[in-house]
C-alpha cells in the first residue's frame, strides 16, 4: 500500500481528488515564483545599460519566468484533470 493510498482511507479520500490538491498547490507555488521573476526580469532590463553580468541575470530572470509559467499552467490542468475524475 503506496503513501497515497493509505491517506486516502484514512481521510476518506480518493487518490485522485488528494493528487488534485497537490497539484494545485504547486501551482500557486510555481505561478508566483514566475511572476516574480517576471518583474526582476522587467526592473533589471530597464537599468541594464550594457552590463553583460546584468544581461546574463536578465536571461536567467526570463527563462525561470517561462519554464514556471508553463509548469503552472500544466499543474493547473493536471489539478482540473484529477479533480473531474
């Protein structure tokens, strides 16, 4: 009996409806953590004035924005998916 299994007869939950939870916390996680990235990306990019350490933090800033703005949006379906089954 896996960890998610025992909770739910526990709880009298369904693994599903556990895993749906677990998703959309992430979410909330992983959405602001982007949108914070967001905006440093946005504030660095207008102080930047050719410096090529601000430019590589500016990269980092967008790609961490992006690669958290398609997780959220993922675990948001992925929670939608297993809250509906």
């Amino acid at each position: 009996m896996n960890y998610l299994n025992a909770f739910a007869s526990v709880n009298k939950m369904n693994t599903n409806e556990i895993l749906a939870q677990r998703f959309y916390r992430f979410f909330k996680y992983t959405r602001n953590v982007a949108l914070i990235t967001f905006i440093v990306f946005f504030i660095l990019n207008a102080i930047n004035t050719g410096n090529s350490i601000l430019y590589w933090i500016c990269y980092g800033c967008l790609m961490v924005s992006i690669v958290g703005a398609m997780q959220s949006v993922l675990l948001y379906v992925l929670s939608k998916y297993y809250k509906k089954r």
